[in-house]
C-alpha cells in the first residue's frame, strides 16, 4: 500500500466543501430532483425528501466522511482497518469492492448522459457560428455521436484525475461550483419572468398530499437522497480520507447537505416554471396518459423546443443550460471515478497517472458495451446500482460505524476538529443513531420496496 505522505489532502476546509458539493450536486439534483417530484405530488415529495435527506442521509454522510478520514484510505482497505475478526473482514473485503463496483458503474452510465448534455451545450454554440448541420448531427442521437460524446466526457474526466487531489478535483471544484450556482441564480430569473412560469412554481411547491401515500414513493425519495449525497460508494469516504485532522466534519458534512439540498429546491425552480413556459407557447408537457413528461424525454425534447421558441436568446440560454448540466456532472464523475481510482494506486505498483488509465478505461469499456446494447441494459444497470445496491451498501456502511468500529476510536475521530463536541447534543445522539436507527429505517424501507 502507498503509505499516507503520498496520499492527497485537500488544502483547505472551502476546498473540501467544494469538491465534496461539486460531488454531490449533479444530474440527480438538477434532473432527477425536480422531475421526480413533479410526478410524485410537488411538495409532498420535497418534504419526504428533506425529512430523509436530513434524517438518514446526512447521518450517512458523515459516517463515511468519518471512516474515511480515521482510516485515510479507499473503500475497502478502509472497511478492512475497521473489522475486528477474520469473518468481519471478509465481509468488509465483499462491501468494498461491491462499493467500487457500483461506483464504476453508476460512473459508466453518467457519462453516457453526461456526453448528451455536451452535446446539446456543442449544438447550440455551433449554430451560433453559423455550422447548421453540424449542429444538426450535435443534437441528434446516433451510436456514433454517443460513443463520441462519452469518450470526450470521460476523457475530461481522467485529465482531472489524473492531476491529483489539490491540483484535479480541489482546483476544478473550486471554479466550477461558482460559476454553477451563478449559471443556475441568473437562468431561474430570466425564467420566472416568462409567462407561465407561476404555474411551474405552483406545481412545485403545492403539495399533493394524496400522492404522498402512495406505496414507493419513500423508496424514491430515499434512493434520491442517497444519489444526491453520492452515498454508499466509497466516494465520500474517499473524500473524507482527503480531509485534514483539525476540521469539524459534523459541520462541514452539514454544508455539504445544505449546499446540495439548496441547489436541488433551486433547480425545482428552474426546470418547473421552463416546463409549464413551454406549455404556454403550445410545446405538450404531458403523455398520452395525462402525467408530465420526465426523464429524458423532458430534458432533450420540451426544453430544446422551448428554446427554440425563443429565437437567437434561446440559443444563448440553450448553452447555458446544458453548460451548467456539464458542469455538474464533471464535478460528480470525478468523484465516482476517485473512488476506484484511489483503490488501485494503494493496493497496486501503479502511480496516479496509470491507474486512472487504467480505472477509467475499463469504465468506459463498460459504457460502450452499455451504449452498444441501450434498451437492453441502460434501465438494467440504473435501477441494479441506484435502488438495490446503494441503499444496501448504505446500511452496511453505517453498520461497519456503529457496530464494528471501536467506539472510543470513533469518539476520538468525531472529536478531531470538534474540541469541545462533548457539550453538544450531537453527542449524545449520533453514535446509537447510525448504529440502530440508520440501518434499521434503510433496511425498512428497503424491505419496503421488495413486496
Ligand atoms: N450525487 C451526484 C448527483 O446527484 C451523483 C454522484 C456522484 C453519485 N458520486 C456518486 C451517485 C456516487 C452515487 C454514488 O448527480
């Protein structure tokens, strides 16, 4: 194994909040978030999702944060160091690299949306200089256009891994998290001020209390809030084993929740009033069965055609769109392909460089099979890794902090950077809570979602 001086340590507490925000807030929240809950009763949904974001979620955060940084290693040497008996680090062995597996994979189909919103950023810039067709075969699918446009994603991907902790993912964090959130602040108040808009935020933010009875909806909320915070994959654990010794990680890994639950009620307040703008100038928001197109459909077809309602402005704002959906995806995939990444250089002879071509080969080797065969694995591999595997690796990894982690070792490691938590509430409520309450909830609704 590397030994630690050669690990990567994130210079600061704002360069950590920026590369595990930059982590968390991605297609999930700008996509998935507000289509999510604009079919499952508006703010119905929204308050299931804080409820589970705060209450199971962020305790989820922070044990990983806190694993990662007591064991300053990747998911399953860290999972090993916590096990006390031989039986305990087998099972440590299989959590691990079921975690790097699942990163990878959830990793391989990100960038095959990630390469659609690029090329939906290429297409509108290129029809702004005029290159009509190009543009044209931009906005087109087509096998070749996806294998292109994963390959240039991934590609960015790897450039920034490759050159580290502080100078890759810290660096590229702290430019493109901003210009994210300005990107996203300046588009939601042009958008609010076209006709129709008011009917989006209705539709958001009126709850449907109906809906909120209905059997799954817990289980979406729950797999959305443990996609949001990039949980169960060993990503934040990684990121976590970046973080120096003197900071607060309760209160840091509370930003981070903070920071990404905000972003996704603000992206509820772009993507909804641009859905119902696009019904007031005659685009149909809804399927045959009267519900509101989601998914890709949404994202590719309703939007675009708004845009180009509106003339040579919808260009300029089709651009940023899909500019800000790159951006947050970058940010994400970096830290998917961390995660892996990190497990090669500590258990192999391979420097960074080599093994992030290597991870990141074989990622995208997965992804062109995954292209290759869309309709049948696309929807295989999102639902296996998101609603089964993440979940599960979820509660194990509360369990490997509640149960098999020395308590007086865990109690010194909430203490390092928190003096004087002691006094706090925190305190006494933390430990037992991801020890009982944590796998028994996930497991619940998990069991839930089986019947
Ligand atoms: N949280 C990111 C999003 O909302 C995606 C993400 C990054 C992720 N790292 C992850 C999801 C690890 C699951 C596991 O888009």
């Amino acid at each position: 194994m590397a030994n630690s001086s050669e690990r990567g340590l994130f210079s600061s507490r704002l360069g950590f909040l920026m590369a595990a925000t930059g982590s968390a807030v991605g297609l999930g929240n700008i996509w998935g978030f507000p289509t999510n809950a604009a079919q499952n009763g508006g703010a119905a949904f929204l308050l299931l999702y804080l409820l589970l974001a705060f209450a199971l979620a962020w305790p989820a955060l922070m044990a990983e944060l806190l694993i990662g940084r007591h064991t300053r290693a990747n998911m399953v040497d860290a999972l090993r160091t916590l096990a006390p008996g031989p039986v305990s680090r087998a099972v440590a062995s299989v959590t691990g690299f079921a975690g790097l597996a699942t990163a990878s994979l959830i990793l391989a189909f990100y960038a095959i949306i990630a390469g659609w919103m690029l090329g939906h950023l290429l297409a509108p810039i290129l029809e702004m200089l005029g290159q009509q067709s190009l543009a044209n075969w931009f906005a087109t699918d087509s096998l070749e256009l996806n294998l292109l446009l994963c390959l240039v994603f991934s590609l960015a991907n790897l450039g920034i891994i490759v050159a580290g902790v502080t100078d890759g993912i810290e660096k590229w964090s702290t430019w493109l998290m901003p210009a994210l959130v300005l990107l996203l602040v300046v588009m939601i108040v042009y958008v609010l001020n076209q006709p129709g808009a008011m009917d989006g935020v209705r539709h958001f933010l009126v709850p449907d209390l109906e809906r909120l009875a209905r059997p799954g909806l817990a289980v979406s909320a729950m797999g959305q809030a443990f996609f949001a915070l990039s949980l169960g994959v060993g990503t934040m654990l990684v990121y976590g084993s970046y973080i120096s010794n003197d900071a607060n990680i309760p209160r840091l890994s509370a930003g981070v929740a903070l920071i990404d639950t905000g972003i996704s009620i603000l992206a509820g307040l772009l993507i909804l009033p641009a859905l119902f703008i696009a019904q007031a100038q005659g685009v149909m928001i809804t399927a045959a069965d009267g519900s509101l197109i989601a998914g890709p459909d949404l994202i590719f077809q309703v939007l675009p055609q708004l845009f180009e309602s509106m003339g040579d402005g919808g260009l300029v704002l089709a651009a940023l769109f899909f500019g800000l959906l790159t951006i947050a995806a970058l940010t994400s995939a970096i830290s998917m392909l961390e995660s892996p990444v990190a497990y090669a250089i500590e258990n192999t002879r391979l420097q960074r460089r080599g093994a992030t071509w290597l991870v990141a080969s074989l990622i995208f080797a997965a992804s062109v099979v995954i292209i290759v065969h869309f309709d049948r694995l696309f929807g295989l591999v999102v639902s296996l890794t998101t609603e089964y595997s993440q979940p599960l690796l979820g509660m194990m990894l509360c369990i490997f902090a509640g149960w098999l982690w020395q308590r007086h070792h865990l109690l010194q490691e909430i203490r390092n950077g928190f003096p004087d938590v002691e006094n706090h509430l925190f305190w006494k409520i933390w430990p037992g809570y991801v020890k009982f309450v944590c796998p028994v909830l996930i497991g619940g609704v998990f069991l839930y979602s089986l019947r």
